[in-house]
C-alpha cells in the first residue's frame, strides 16, 4: 500500500526542466528534513547565547534602572516592587520568594493573571512531556515497522521516537493518550479558573474597585430616540424593576469633531517640537535656513497648495487656530443633540451589579444595558453606533481578517522557498546562480538577515492592523479590543504558521500527483483521490516537519532571554540620544515603564502550547522543550511585569475566558492529529475513532461547566434577587436625583481634556525671541482693536525696566528634569505608561516637579473657560463642564476667564506667577475669584478681551 502510493506522489523526471524544478522546491518549501545533529547544534547554540545574553542583564541591571527597574523609580510605596542592591543576583529574591498575594497589588490584576497562566502551562507542559514521554516513545521505538521505501528515509533517533513507521493495534497507545492529554490539560485548566476566580473577587473587594464609579455605574446603549435624556435612562434602568435605589443619569452628547481636532492638535504639537528640536540643536549657531514643511491639505488658510512654508509659523498658527476652535465647539456643546448612549451612577455597587445581571439578556425598552468600563478604556466614537451598522462592520470586519489569513500562505510560501533559501532562486536563475558564486559571503548573510527581518516587520504591523480593524468593527472599550486581537492573532498564526506550513509541501504534491495520474491513466478523479492516499500523505509531512518545530521552540527560549535582556531598548535609547535629535517630550517617555502587549505575548503563549499539543503526540520532544520554555519564560516575565513593564489599561483580568477557550481548541487540535493518525495506518481505525467520539463533547460540556460554575461571579459582584418578578419600591423622587449634580459622572475625554504645550529645551529658551519673529505681537492672525494696556510688553523681574525676551507659548524642560518622574502625573504622559492612579498615586503635584516656564506654569490647558471650571478626572470619573449642563451666570462660582488665544491657562498654585503666554498677550490668565485673599492690599487690574479683570501678585 504504502509503495505504491509513494510511487505516485513522489514522481521525479530524470532530467528537470525549469517547471518540474518549481514543482520540485514547492512541494518540499520548509527544508523537512532535519538531521538530529542540526537540533543538537541549534539547542548549543541557543543555550550559549541566552546564557551570554542572561550574563549581560546580570551585569547590567545594576546601572541601567531607566531601562531595568523604571516601575521601582516612579511607582508609589503602595505600588513600588520590592527594592534591588547592586550585586548581580539581586534579582533572585524578589523573583522567586515574592509570592502572589504579594505582588498582586503591586502590578494589578491583569499581571497577575498573566503569571499565573504562564505557571499554568509550565506545570501542565512538565506533566504533560513526563507521560507523552513515558508512553510513546517505546510504543514507536517497539512497534514500528521498516518498507522498502522508507530505506531511503533519515533514521536518526528524531524520526524513530515519531510513528513515522508505526501500524495497526499500537495506535490504541495513541487514543489512550488523547484521553490522559485531555484530562491533564482540563485539570490545570480548572485549577486556575478556580485560582483566576478568586482573584477576581478579591480584585473586587479592594478599596480601588469598591471606591471608583465605574464600578457602580451603568453604560447603556442603543437608546431609542424619545428616551435620549438623563430622564430616560433612568425610565430604562427603572424598567427592570430589580432594586429600590434610584441611579443618577447622564445621557452622552454629541460631541462632533473635538476628538478629530484635539488629535490634529497633538500631531501639530508633536511636529512643532520635532522641527524646534533639529532647528535649535546648537541655540548658538542656528542653520541659516530656516525649517520649511508643505501644509495640511485640509488646512483652510493653504487650500491645496502644495508650496512649502516656513515650519515653525506655519505650526504655531495652526495650533492656535485649532485652540480657539476647540473653545468654540466645546463652549456650545450644551447646544448639540443627545446620543445613544448615557450612563446611569447608582449609589452602591450592589445596586449597579443586579441591574447589570438582570439586563444581561434582555433590551429593556430596546436598549442595552451594562457594566460600564473605566472613562479612558472607552472608544467614545464607537459607543453611538446603531446595532445593524455594528453588525454589518463586524461581519466586514471578519471579511478582511479572513482574506488576509488566507492570501498570506501566499507570501509565506515565497519567502520560505525563496527568501530563506537563495540558493533555490539560483537553481531556476542562471546568472543569480554565477552571482551567488561569486559572492557566497556577502549572500548567505542576506540570506541570514531578509527572510527574518521580512517576517518580523510583517509581525510587527500584524496587532496594529488587527486593532484597527477591530476598533472599524465597533468595539466599544480597549479592552474587549485587545481581547479579539488576541484571538485574531491566534487564527491567523494556527492557519498561517502552523496548517499551511506544516501541511504545505504535502498538499502540493498531492495535488501534482492527481493531476499527473489523471492526464496519464485517464481514472475517475475519486480513484485518483484513493490511489494518492491523502491522510496517509499528512501523516506523513507532520511526522517529517516536526523536528523542524523542535528547533523552532529551541529558538524561542533565545527570545525570552531578549525579552529579559531589553538590549534593543538599552542600544535604541543610546543610539537616537547621540546620533537622532530626540525632543524633550521623547526622552521623557522613554524612561516611563513601557506598556505590555498582553495581545502578543498572550498570542505568542497559545501558538506555542497550540505547537506542543499538536505535534506532542507526533514527537515527544516538542513537549520537553516546550516545558523547558514556559520553565524559563515564566520566571523572565515576572521579573519584568514586577520591574519593567506596566499595565495601560487595566481588565481586571478579563483576557482568561479568551485564553481558556484557545487552550480547549489547542486540545482539540491535539486530537484531530491523533484521528488523522489513527485512519491512516491503524488496523481497528473504525473501532480506535469510535473510541475517539465522546472526546469533543467532553472538552464542549466541561466548557460550559466552567462558564456556569464561575463566569457569572467573575463578571458580576452580587446576582442580587433578579428574576424573582419583585416589584421595587420607589422611595427617591426621581425628579428631585435628576436635578442632584453633586456625584461625580462620566463624560466625553474630548470635553476636559487639557491640550498639550510645545516642550523646548531650556537651553534654547534665549534664542526663541529670534525663532517667532512677527508672532510675538498679537493674535494668530493679527487681532486688532484691543486697549494699548493689552499690548504692553511685560516687564523683566531679573532685569528691572527691561521688556522680558518674547518665548512664544512653550514649556521649558532642562536636561536634569527630562525624566518621568517629573511628569507621572499628567494625564498626557501617563495614559499610555499606566496612568489613572493605578501605579503612581493620585497626587496632582510633586515637589520634585519642576515648574515649567510657560503661561500659569502648567503643563497643559484646556481651552473654553467651561472646561476649564470645576473639572475633576481621575479613576472616578468626570463632572461635564459647565457648557454642556448650562448654568446661569449669576450662579458661576468662578469669574470668567479670558480668551485663551495664547498657550496659557489658569495655575491654582499660588506660589505660581501668572506669566502671559507671549509678551504681548498681557492678561492671557484671569485668576478664579476666592484667589486673592481679602485683606491683601489693592492690586492694579487691567480688562482683558472679555471685560474680566486680571490680578497679579505683587512680585
């Protein structure tokens, strides 16, 4: 059987021509055939290395903390790991005797579960490779069974530990083992179900989750139209009729294209700051040219205009024109028309969670109702979409992501047949065949260097394309986003990285040998089909392609330690500061912790353990490695979540369900080999599949014994008494909570955000009169027809009867205070290194912090005076401005502030100077009334543009 089968698959002419030569190298891509010495070598190799690589972190960790322990430097004592000496095994301790209950509140939940799923598949992989091991490695070494035609094939003991050449009854060892797997497999699975539950409910009995709003507050959706207002979400909640308490409602606006303004603002402050930063490199020897850049196409005062402009004018005056913009839309927000969506804020979590349980299936009066997410996990822009265009952007959305995963085995095939091996090119080339010849060095490093490099850049932009087609499909927070990459990535690795490559070769020739017995023997296509045997064909390529995986996880141990090592970090950070011209604002991120990519990493642990299970029963030494890895890695990324890394935006460990759900799949798949196997060659195979059946049903009810026995309480703090049909009692007046404005409410980022200031290097503060000329005297634009009190140039306090030099609307930073630590605090910064509170305090301002020299000495600004008022955000949430719930003027608690053309804004600090934002804008800042003390003496005042009066303290 097995002759002649091979005798049509493996049909070669004696003389190839170009065609039979292609046919030849596709059918055979990957390089199969690795010879035991390769691994041996490759396992030296990688062993060397690390430990070379682990040696070099060792060494230096003690001087590096920027890089090595940035979350010791900048975290609070209630977030701050424990502390590090300089000996080069400080590490140890705090790695290994640091145990969960300790560092779970030092790096959030979402860490925590992390390491725990990484000790998971150490354990399970360890247990796993022991009875993999101990039970097919002799039934294939005992068993097996030697063809004529096999001769040729490589005997190492790679391919006699395989049932490469294993028949008949030995394959009941195999169903065997698909029940053991399964069961070791589900077992860890539920301990840490078990484990990650109740660490979820301990999550949500902390101070953190109980004290923030989010945690008591509703997000509903999918509003009907006649129920759009703070009224209407409250009738919608009422409906539920599950608890007496009354919530507070606050029904979403229309915001329109603030976000898309406040965006283009933080990309002219970033060009700006770029352009500064190369033209102000040496502030005493400037270029002679100043920067040019080509404007906006959608820039009103360019049109289309192609024609450059000087850079830094052109900037400036696009940033204030956007200022002033947004001032204008945010200030008649009030005035715009009421979204589908609100939030309604219950006074207790009990409250909130009941309702949120008793809504999880229903629409009550046709909208949906939820657990609302932390303000800054919210993609705002996506909450207002009607449930049919969600729908239909989901399934666009699996259209792309499915042809994408399809056509790559395209370019993979290439770059495998190709790139990775040039000497193919050379076989159906002849003049690259004589140019390899002449140049075997200078080749074999391309070689060595296009085919990785090609890959990884693809693999790079792979999660941001898989984000922002899942932010298009309407996902509504940042979590649930990263949560479907992963599961993206996942089926885009498993059919690329693993089906077609491993299956690849064997498919092709296949498909060759059909057609060639078709056109020769003229036979029915289903008699071609048998005579070509295809499961017998994928046993064997899997069985043939697995030392190959082998190696590949042998390598995977390198990239942990890479990982550990945080060398590209280390060589990128010096190389840009001496050879690039980062600006301030670059170098002050650049020693905040970095945030962790949970979609990749979690990805990259479920391909691996897909790998393992998969190929495990085919080659047992996948599994040994693949423990080795976890043993390794397990340890690496603690140290590195303890020190290094940070969480953006935290789940509360909600990426479980997604990664348990891949790990049964990955079982699932670990079988699927094993029935292949079993059909192929065994002697009993109806009886060995019919012994297989209740497998799957198995995995799928202890699926849904896990989701019963702990999804619920995971998700939800209290079931309350829904479903009973217990009418509430209504004991608030409805009418007298919706006129309470005194809790804190969500709102729309877009409506207090603070706009950033142009960062410049304090030594070139003196040359700034020099770099705005002619913007220094008025408004962007040229304003006219203000007092000439407003157009007095401020006095220098240094030197007295001096005009102070003009610096344009900057904040100076010098090299000393270049450091995240000085600026944790701002929302600009920290919302991308672990922000809102959740490893650095909530302290608005440090003594460390320098003061920036700037209009009010602050760091940002919001523009409209509205946003300016009574704005608190943090973890609880924001009160919306004063614009958007309009308040009477007679009722304001603060004086109106002034136009804010200039970069300037208020600074309750009152040890802080009100300085203008140039010299000409005198009066930019107008302080809140309560700010000057009664019995301080009289203090001259001058109107600003809008009639306000402007203190100043003596100096």
């Amino acid at each position: 059987m097995a002759s002649a089968s091979s005798g049509a698959v493996f049909i070669m002419a004696r003389e190839e021509s170009t065609e039979d030569k292609l046919k030849r190298l596709m059918s055979d891509p990957f390089a199969t055939q690795v010879a035991g010495e390769s691994i041996i070598a490759a396992a030296g190799t990688s062993l060397a290395v690390m430990a070379v690589v682990f040696l070099a972190f060792c060494i230096l960790r003690p001087w590096n903390q920027v890089v090595y322990a940035p979350r010791l430097r900048h975290a609070d004592d209630k977030h701050k790991p424990p502390p590090m000496d300089k000996s080069l095994f400080a590490w140890y301790k705090p790695v290994f005797k640091t145990a969960e209950e300790q560092y779970m509140h030092i790096i959030g939940l979402d860490a925590t579960v992390f390491l725990r799923i990484a000790r998971m598949c150490r354990n399970m992989f360890v247990v796993l490779a022991i009875v993999g091991c101990a039970i097919l490695i002799p039934t294939n070494i005992i068993n097996s069974t030697t063809f004529e035609w096999q001769q040729k094939k490589d005997k190492s003991i790679l391919f006699l530990i395989t049932p490469l050449d294993l028949w008949n009854r030995a394959y009941w060892a195999y169903v065997i083992v698909a029940y053991l797997f399964d069961i070791i497999i589900c077992a860890f699975l539920w301990l840490t179900y078990r484990a990650v539950h109740r660490l979820r409910r301990k999550f949500m009995d902390s101070p953190e989750y109980q004290n923030a709003l989010h945690s008591r507050t509703l997000m509903v959706t999918d509003i009907k139209r006649n129920l759009r207002s703070d009224q209407g979400i409250i009738d919608i909640t009422d409906s539920l009729k599950t608890v007496p308490e009354v919530p507070r409602g606050a029904i979403g606006r229309n915001v329109r294209d603030i976000p898309d303004l406040i965006e283009e603002h933080e990309e002219a402050v970033v060009a700006l700051e770029q352009v500064l930063c190369k033209y102000l490199k040496n502030p005493n020897s400037l270029p002679a040219q100043r920067p040019t850049c080509k404007p906006y196409k959608k820039d009103p005062e360019f049109g289309s205009t192609s024609q450059k402009v000087d850079a830094i004018d052109y900037l400036t005056a696009r940033i204030q024109r956007l200022e002033t913009k947004i001032k204008t839309v945010r200030e008649t927000v009030d005035k715009r028309d009421a979204m589908s969506y609100g939030f309604a804020s219950y006074e207790t979590i009990e409250s909130a969670h009941t309702v949120a349980f008793a809504a999880r299936s229903k629409h009550p009066k046709g909208a949906t109702v939820q657990l609302a997410a932390k303000p800054k996990d919210i993609i705002w822009k996506n909450l207002s979409l009607t449930p049919q265009s969600r729908r239909w952007r989901r399934f666009i959305n699996s259209l792309w992501i499915a042809l994408l995963t399809m056509l790559y085995f395209i370019p993979n095939a290439l770059i495998a047949v190709f790139l990775a091996q040039l000497s193919n090119i050379a076989q159906l080339w002849d003049q690259f065949d004589d140019e390899m010849k002449k140049n075997p060095r200078t080749w074999a490093i391309i070689q060595g260097i296009a085919a990785p490099a090609l890959t990884s850049l693809f693999y790079y932009f792979l999660p941001i394309i898989f984000r922002k087609l899942s932010m298009k499909a309407g996902d509504i927070t940042k979590t649930s986003r990263e949560r479907h990459v992963v599961s993206k990535l996942y089926s885009f690795f498993l059919f690329n990285n693993m089906i077609v490559f491993s299956l690849f070769g064997a498919v092709f020739k296949m498909i060759s040998a059909i057609v060639v017995i078709a056109k020769e023997g003229k036979m029915p296509w289903n008699k071609v089909i048998e005579e070509v045997h295809p499961l017998q064909n994928i046993i064997v390529a899997l069985n043939m392609i697995s030392p190959f995986w082998v190696t590949w996880l042998i390598q995977r141990n390198l990239g942990a330690a890479i990982d550990l090592s945080q060398l590209a970090n280390l060589a990128w950070g010096s190389f840009s500061r001496k050879f690039l011209n980062p600006t301030p604002r670059e170098l002050i991120q650049r020693t905040a912790p970095p945030p962790f990519d949970y979609a990749s990493y979690y990805n990259y642990f479920l391909f691996y353990s897909t790998v393992a299970l998969s190929f495990g029963v085919l080659q047992p030494l996948t599994l040994v490695v693949t423990a080795f890895y976890f043993t390794m890695d397990s340890w690496m990324k603690k140290y590195l979540l303890m020190y290094v890394f940070c969480t953006k935006n935290e789940s509360g460990g909600l990426y479980w369900r997604a990664i348990f759900n891949r790990f049964l799949v990955a079982a699932f798949m670990s079988n699927l080999i094993i029935a292949f196997a079993v059909a192929a060659r065994g002697d009993q195979w109806k009886m060995m599949l019919g012994a297989m059946i209740p497998i799957p049903f198995l995995l799928l009810g202890f699926k849904f014994y896990c989701k019963n026995a702990f999804d619920y309480s995971m998700k939800y703090y209290t079931k309350g008494e829904s479903g009973k049909g217990v009418e509430a009692p209504t004991p608030i007046d409805k009418e007298s909570r919706r006129r309470d404005r005194v809790g804190v409410r969500f709102g729309h980022p877009a409506l207090y955000q603070k706009l950033t200031v142009p960062m410049v290097h304090e030594k070139s503060k003196h040359m700034l009169a020099e770099v705005y000329r002619g913007r220094l005297d008025g408004d962007v634009g040229g304003t006219a027809g203000y007092s000439d009190v407003y157009s007095m140039k401020r006095m220098s306090k240094e030197n007295p009867g001096k005009a102070v030099a003009g610096t344009g609307p900057f904040e100076f930073v010098s090299e000393d205070n270049m450091d995240y630590e000085n600026y944790k605090n701002r929302p600009e910064f920290s919302d991308e290194h672990g922000g809102d509170g959740s490893i650095y305090g909530n302290n608005s301002s440090r003594p460390s912090t320098p003061t920036s020299i700037m209009a009010g000495g602050d760091r940002g600004r919001a523009m409209s005076r509205d946003s300016e008022r009574a704005i608190s955000h943090d973890d609880n949430g924001v009160t919306y401005p004063a614009g958007y719930h309009t308040t009477p003027s007679n009722l304001r608690e603060f004086s109106p502030s002034p136009d804010r053309n200039g970069f300037g804004r208020i600074e309750s600090n009152r040890s802080q100077q009100y300085i203008a934002a140039d010299d000409s804008n005198l009066l930019v800042s107008a302080a809140p009334m309560g700010h000057q003390t009664p019995n301080q003496a009289f203090t001259p005042y001058s109107p600003n543009r809008d009639g306000a009066r402007t203190d100043y303290f003596r100096g």
